[in-house]
C-alpha cells in the first residue's frame, strides 16, 4: 500500500505537469500523455480494488489507454512526417479498437482481452527505433522509456500467466509505468525546445527574406528616379554626338569621349537592373543553371573584387540545372564569396584568389586567406557566432546560409580546408 500510493502520487503529479504544458505550449502530446496516465491511475486502482466497478468499465479503461497510448505515439513521433502510412496504420489501428470493443460489449465477451501486454505494445517500441533511425532525435526517449516499460510489464506477464515464478511480490508493471512517464514527460520536453528552435529558424528565415523584399522595393524606387534623369543625359550626348558629327566631321577627341561616356550610361543602367533583381525575393520556382547563378553574383561582387587586387576564378567542370529559387542560392553563394573576400583583405594575402568550382551536384567556394583556426571550425555554422566583433555583424551569415541550403535546396554545407587554402562545399542531394 506504502508503494501505492507513492506509485498513485507520482503519476498524478505528473499528469497535472502535463495537463499545465499542454495549456502553456498547446502541444497535444503533454495532453494524450497525461490522458493516458490518467486512465492507467484509474485501471490500477480497479486491478487493485481500491476501486470496484464492473468488467465493462475496466475494459472500456483498457481500451481507453490503448487508443490514447496510439495517440500519443503518432503525435510525439512525428508520424505524419517521418512515417506517413504508419500514420495512416495507427488510425485503421484505433478504428478497429473501437470497432472490436463495440462488438465484445453488444455480445458481452471479453475474454480476448485477457492477453500479454508486453507483446501488445511491444510494436510501438520497434516503430520509435525506426523512427530514431529516420533521423528524429526525441524518439531514443521514447525508445527507452518503452523498452523500459515493457521489459517490466513481461516480467509481471510471465508471473500472471505462470510461466515462472519470478519475484510474484514486486510490482514490475508499476515501477515500469513510472520510470516510463518520467522519461516521456522529459521527452515530450526535449521536443518542444526543438519545435521552438525549429520556429526561431523560420523567423529568421522570414526576417531575412523581408530584408530581401525590403532592399528590393528600394532599389527599385532609386532605378525608377534614375532611369529618366540617364535617359535624358544619354539623349543629350547623343544630340551632341550628332552635332559634333554634322559641324566637325575632324573632331575625333570629343566623339570618343562621348562614345564612353555612353558606354559608361548603359553600365550604370545595367547595374541598377541587376542590383534590382538580385535583391527581389523569389516567388516562383525557376528552372536555372548553376553557372548562371554564378555570373550574376559576379556582376554584383566583380568590381569590389577588382578593387582589392582579387582574381575570381569560375571552374565549370560540369554543368546542373535544378527547379528552385535561383535568388536564395544567389545570396548563399554571394555571402561566401564576400567572407573569403574579407579574409583574404584582412590578413592582407599577396596574390588573392577566389575560386568557384561547378561540378555535377556540387560548388565549392575556395580561397587562399589561411583557413580558420581549428578552435573555431566547429562553431562556425552556429547562430549569432562571429569572429569580428568589431562590426555590427550577428554572425547569422553562415548560419543563416547553412538554413536556407537546407530548407530550400535539400543541401549541405561542408568545410574542408588545408594550411593554405579553405574550401566551402556546398553539395545537393
């Protein structure tokens, strides 16, 4: 009785825990756990006739705890992302449930239900394994605390159906059922914080493309009042270029002059076209080529590179194409160039070279500044992490570029570098 009730108070407790984050963070699973912990309270005061009622409400409890168990494994494990017909398994599973325990109640038998519940829920252990194995992290939780249980309730199976006499007087069902819900509760916890990091990204994420949009909408602006004011000055020098032409057919200083300073008007129109469409966000999905991505962020970045004394290199070893959004990658691709840009004018590198290298499912963005320090290497794609608090940078460059590879382009960023040289690998799956 002592165990009892300790057995009976920690369940309670951690009911009410769960019932509490339910209605703080609205995630359902906190609120099928603490349902199911609820009902598996009231079944074993029944099975201990602390409380007696009849055989119908014990396998109503019965039922009640399995659907609820189901519940409560396809929300926490994520079924509907990481196992969709399992998904679909569990709802025909509790259909049938309730189906079966219809039929066992209009005919009154309920002697199916006399069974070995280790091996009843024992598939729920194999499908979080499978689902640890897909790539989700909080489902090892889920894996222990089952595994845990159901080691513990087969011990308590092997005594109920006298296949050995093992230990009769402890309670290993109930020791189980509380080592189990503490783990789940912390489970349950765990993936939480990553739904909430997982919100974090997206708003990064959303901030940065209203940056896009935002720069965008502006340098639109600046293109609507410079386009009239060029047009006008290229108007004039054409007229100039006409008159000179007609009054002095020898003048060959001036017609030059004019010929590029003209050249020099279509450049700053060309510039402000490209500006203008790098920095729109994208809407649509494109069809597009690597190398061609390649050149826009060259048109952008060329002349500060030229500037520095830097020769850019473009390696087109082989050629893809991919259905995307050609602008993200753009920026990806210009946020790597502009820090290997920073590191090869900050150390003050003789002979500075960049190169880009386009081979089938991979670019690889390389420099000669040095490399970074191992003590960092492993921080690098970590957010708000920056290795030049001198300015106002966040450090989101690479954090945020590693995010947008992953969620728009299902690609990885690697890092290799030698003594010299550093390379960024970006690489679609």
């Amino acid at each position: 009785m002592l165990f009892l009730g300790f057995y009976f108070g920690t369940l309670a407790m951690i009911c009410l825990i769960n019932f509490h984050w339910y209605n703080v963070t609205n995630e359902k699973s906190y609120l099928y756990l603490a349902i199911f912990k609820t009902f598996l309270i009231l079944i074993t005061l029944q099975t201990n006739q602390i409380v007696v009622i009849n055989e119908f409400s014990i396998i109503l409890n019965i039922n009640i705890i399995f659907i609820y168990a189901l519940l409560f494994s396809r929300e926490f494990l994520a079924l509907n992302i990481y196992a969709k017909k399992m998904y679909v398994a569990i709802n025909y599973t509790m259909g049938f449930v309730i189906l079966y325990f219809t039929y066992s109640t209009i005919t009154g038998d309920y002697s199916n239900y006399n069974l070995p519940y280790s091996l009843i829920f024992s598939p729920l252990f194999l499908l979080s394994v499978f689902i640890y194995l897909r790539g989700f992290e909080p489902a090892k939780y889920y894996a222990l605390a089952w595994g845990i249980s159901l080691s513990m309730t087969g011990l308590s199976d092997i005594n109920r159906f006298n296949i050995a006499n093992f230990y009769p007087d402890i309670p290993f069902t109930l020791i189980g059922h509380i080592i189990e819900s503490v783990i789940l509760s912390y489970a349950i916890s765990v993936k939480t914080n990553l739904i909430i990091k997982e919100k974090e990204v997206q708003s990064k994420i959303l901030i940065h493309q209203a940056k896009l949009a935002a720069m965008g909408h502006m340098l639109e602006n600046i293109s609507h009042q410079w386009r009239q004011p060029l047009n006008r000055i290229s108007a004039f020098m054409i007229n100039m270029h006409t008159h000179i032409k007609d009054k002095y057919k020898d003048e060959k200083y001036l017609s030059d002059a004019l010929n590029q300073s003209q050249l020099q008007l279509e450049y700053m129109s060309n510039t402000i076209n490209d500006f203008t469409n790098f920095n729109k966000q994208s809407t649509d999905k494109e069809n597009f080529s690597v190398s061609s991505v390649i050149s826009d962020v060259h048109n952008i970045i060329g002349p500060t590179l030229e500037k520095n004394s830097i020769l850019f290199d473009t390696k087109i070893l082989n050629d893809f194409s991919m259905v995307s959004y050609p602008n993200e990658l753009a920026q990806v691709i210009l946020n790597l160039i502009q820090n290997a840009q920073d590191a090869l004018v900050n150390r003050e590198v003789v002979q500075p070279v960049i190169v880009v290298i386009i081979d089938k499912n991979r670019i690889s963005i390389q420099d000669n500044a040095g490399g970074i320090d191992d003590e960092i290497v492993a921080q690098i794609f970590e957010p708000y992490f920056t290795t030049n608090a001198k300015t106002s940078s966040l450090g989101l460059g690479l954090y945020m570029s590693k995010i947008i590879l992953e969620k728009y382009y299902n690609a990885k960023i690697e890092l290799h570098q030698t003594k010299q040289r550093i390379s960024f690998n970006i690489i679609f799956m």
